[in-house]
C-alpha cells in the first residue's frame, strides 16, 4: 500500500538545489564546453590553412593533462620526497605544493585568444602606436630549421610591448610560448596571459621543489616541439644596455636535450628596439637610490599618459610613436655546438656545468646584441649625447649622425633607414627628441636638455655595444 512521504521544506530545497546543479553540470555546461572545443577545432582548422601554420600537439593538451603529467614525473615526485623529508611535513602535503606550483606554472591555451585577441587586436595596437619593421631576417638558414627541431628566440628585453611585437611578427609561423614573471600574475592580466600560451616564472624563487616542477615543464614543452620565446636578462633594462643573461630556462632547456635524440634545440637571436619606450622614466627611477616608485606611481604615470595621448587623438595632431624593429639572427644549433666540443649538458654539474652553460649563454647574447637594430632615435640620442652639453650646430649634427650611421654599417650592424633617405632616418629620431622635450633646437643649434641627460643616455645605451664595435674595428664614428 502506498504511503506518502513528507520532506521539510529545507530538504527538498535542497534535493532541488542538487537536481538543477545535476542538469547545469551534467548536460549544460558539459554541451557548452564541447560545442566551443568543437568551434576551437574548427577555427584552428581553418588558421592552419590560411597562415600554413604549424602547431605542435603539445599546444593542443589541456591544462589539466600537462599537469597531471608534471605530478606522476619521476624527476617531480622524487624531489616532492626530498621536500617531505627536508620540510619534516607529510608527503600529501609535499605533493600538494607540487599541483600548486604546476597549475601556476602551466597556461591554458586558447586558440580565439591567441589568434583574435592576441593577433587582431595586438597587432592592430602595435600598427596604430608605431612603424612596425622587421629590419633583417636571415630567411635561407631559418628555413633551413629542420621542422621537428625544437626552437627557441631570445630577445633583449626593452619594453613589455616586447611580448605584443614578437607575437604579431611571428604570428604566421606558429604561437609562441612566452615566460612571463610574477608582474603577470594579477588579475586581470593572469588570465588573459595564460589563455595566450604564456607561462609563469618566479625570478630567484629557491624552492628546490618549484625549480624542479618548472625545469620539467621546460622540458617537456622542448621535447613537444613548442616554440618558446625567452628574455635571458630576465627584466626589463634600467639603463638601455642590454643585462647579463639569468641562465635559469637556458639551463632547464640544455638540461633535458639529447645530442643524439629525435629533436635538435635551435636557438634563434633576436634584436629588438624601440624610438619609444613607454616605461621609460620608470625604468630609469628603479636605479635612482631613494626615488618614488611602486606600483602606485608606475599605475599614475601610465594612467597619466594614456589620457594625455587620448586627449591629444581627439583633439588632433597625434603621431605615431615612431619605428620599432626586430632583426632575426642566425639560428644556433645545440646539437652542433656540443658535437663541436665534445660535451653532454647532461653529465655536466657543479662548477664544470655553471662555465659551460655560462659560456653557451654568452655566444648566444652575442647573436642577440648584434641583432640589435639602429633606430632613429637611438642614433639622435647617441649624437646628442657625444656633442656635449653645448650641443651641435645643425649641419654638424646631421654630418656626425650621418657618418655614424656609416660605421655602424660597415661593422655590421644592422641599420634601419627609411624609404625617404638617411638624412630622413636623422631628422626623425631628433624630431621625435624635441617633441618630448629630451633635446633643445634654437638658433640653429642643437643641444641636450638640461635635466635630461639620464634620459638620452638611456636611448643611447640600446646602440652603445655596436658603436663601441664600429669604433674598435677604426671605421671611425664622431668623437
């Protein structure tokens, strides 16, 4: 016989509660989720056909896989011991880290973010700021690139533009994998940096076990095939010169390569610069002893600049920012340079590693300081600089730039001249100079500004190593 069951009110909200989140996880979200990986797959379909692209499978694994992946890796759970046994803490707890670490390290690609948002709207963002080169590509040897190498570019790091630049200029050969540093990890630049592929690194984090799950996940993205895209100095330049290279990722990078494995690791030079970079004037008080910083204030100025060109696009009389260039160098086959030398990164440690990896690093800066295009402004800049505080008259000024600019040829540097002419090139550099008040023009005469010489010097220092070169090899160069 049937008998009714009666429910408090509380309960059967509840079991109502449950049954809606059933059919919410159960069949609408789980319908929504393969609908836009079937549009993503449908969408990556018709990129690879348009732009010949290749795309790695590793770029295709979700997150959840890559990092499930990094948590059964022997390498990974033997120093998840270490870290119980030198921690005195449980081994879940260990391990707990480990997951912590890897969802923070690995990124979540999207293929709408990278190739909309990413490629429309950041190349859109860069055209509309500046003139956009690339100055120099050795095309016959990066064609030469066998396609399962692994490949990696390292770049001077001038600006944070820098990531926005390189995606657009290599946007048609495959989507880069950038590693960013914890400036990235706020919301709402996290999310928007992983849907792009990037990948977070803690700079002089010494946490054995965060080194080890990291130098995996390099690995593993090597051994992928994933084309990555790396700044050795490890931050931005305080002074225009280019820094020492940190030799964590290189280190990770020839850690894990196999001379006589499947794939080589090609490392491609690249030289980037800028007439204008916006973090300028706070890059510069970061290495003034006691000046106003933070976050705040690097917040007011930016904020500061975006109304004051905003204000300056409406009203009219607003001009692009200028050239910014990059120049590919030759790429650099590790398995060349250790058959070459006889050596395996792999057996190498303590000191012997340190100097071998140092002196690898330091043939590979030299392609990127080569690479390093002459721009307008940074050969105003150094002119300006070398003329003293009482300045040059104009025609000297543009005499001294001119005959710069043919040392700096003649040694090989790679020297952007636009289609006007290099008098053109000179004019522009230093209109763009006393448009932002760094240098003076009276009277025919040509001086820096007072309170500005940090500043120009700063420009300079982005061409200081290939004018020093010029002059070493005697081609000259105004004194």
């Amino acid at each position: 016989m049937a008998k009714s069951v009666t429910l408090p009110v509380w309960a059967a909200v509840l079991l109502g509660l449950l049954a809606a989140w059933t059919l919410v996880e159960g069949i609408l979200l789980r319908g929504a989720r393969a609908f836009f990986l079937r549009r993503e797959e449908i969408f990556l379909r018709k990129v690879r056909t348009r732009l010949n692209l290749r795309l790695p499978a590793f770029k295709l694994i979700r997150k959840r896989r890559i990092v499930d992946r990094l948590l059964t890796d022997p390498q990974v759970l033997a120093a998840v011991d270490e870290a119980a046994r030198s921690e005195t803490i449980p081994a879940q707890a260990a391990l707990r880290k480990a997951d912590a670490y890897a969802r923070e390290i690995v990124p979540a690609f999207h293929a709408y973010a990278y190739y909309l948002l990413g490629g429309f709207l950041g190349a859109s963002f860069v055209r509309s700021l500046f003139r956009v080169r690339v100055g120099y590509a050795d095309e016959p040897a990066l064609a030469g690139i066998p396609q399962d190498s692994s490949i990696v570019f390292l770049l001077n790091h001038r600006s944070n533009l820098d990531y926005i630049l390189l995606g657009y200029l290599t946007l048609g050969r495959a989507p880069l994998s950038f590693a960013v540093g914890e400036w990235a990890r706020v919301w709402p630049i996290k999310p928007l940096v992983t849907a792009l592929g990037a990948y977070f690194v803690r700079r002089g984090f010494r946490d054995p076990l965060y080194r080890r799950v990291l130098s995996r996940y390099v690995q593993m993205t090597a051994e992928g095939g994933l084309i990555q895209a790396v700044f050795p100095e490890g931050r931005l330049s305080r002074d225009g010169r280019m820094g020492a290279p940190k030799l964590g990722i290189i280190d990770y990078l020839l850690r894990g390569f196999d001379p006589a494995g499947g794939r080589d690791l090609v490392f491609i030079p690249a030289g980037v610069n800028l007439d204008r970079v916006f973090e300028d004037r706070t890059l510069l008080l970061e290495s003034v002893p006691g000046a106003p910083g933070g976050a705040g204030r690097a917040f007011r100025k930016t904020a500061s600049f975006i109304l004051r060109n905003l204000r300056q696009m409406i009203l009219g009389g607003w001009k692009r920012f200028g050239y910014a260039a990059i120049n590919f160098g030759r790429p650099f086959s590790t398995r060349d340079y250790v058959r070459s030398r006889g050596i395996d990164f792999r057996g190498l440690d303590g000191p012997a590693r340190e100097e071998a990896v140092g002196r690898l690093a330091g043939e590979l800066m030299k392609g990127v300081a080569g690479a390093i295009p002459v721009l307008p402004v940074s050969l105003a800049a150094t002119v300006l600089v070398r003329g003293g505080p009482e300045g040059l008259e104009e025609g000297e000024f543009m005499a001294r730039a001119l005959e710069l600019m043919g040392a700096l040829k003649s040694a090989g540097a790679f020297v952007y001249v636009p289609r006007k002419g290099p008098e053109d090139a000179v004019r522009s550099g230093l209109r763009m100079l006393v448009l932002r008040h760094f240098a003076e023009q009276d009277e025919g005469r040509i001086r820096p500004a007072p309170s500005e010489s940090a500043i120009l010097s700063y420009y300079a220092n982005a061409i200081a190593h290939l004018v020093r070169k010029a002059e070493a090899k005697g081609e000259g160069g105004p004194a």
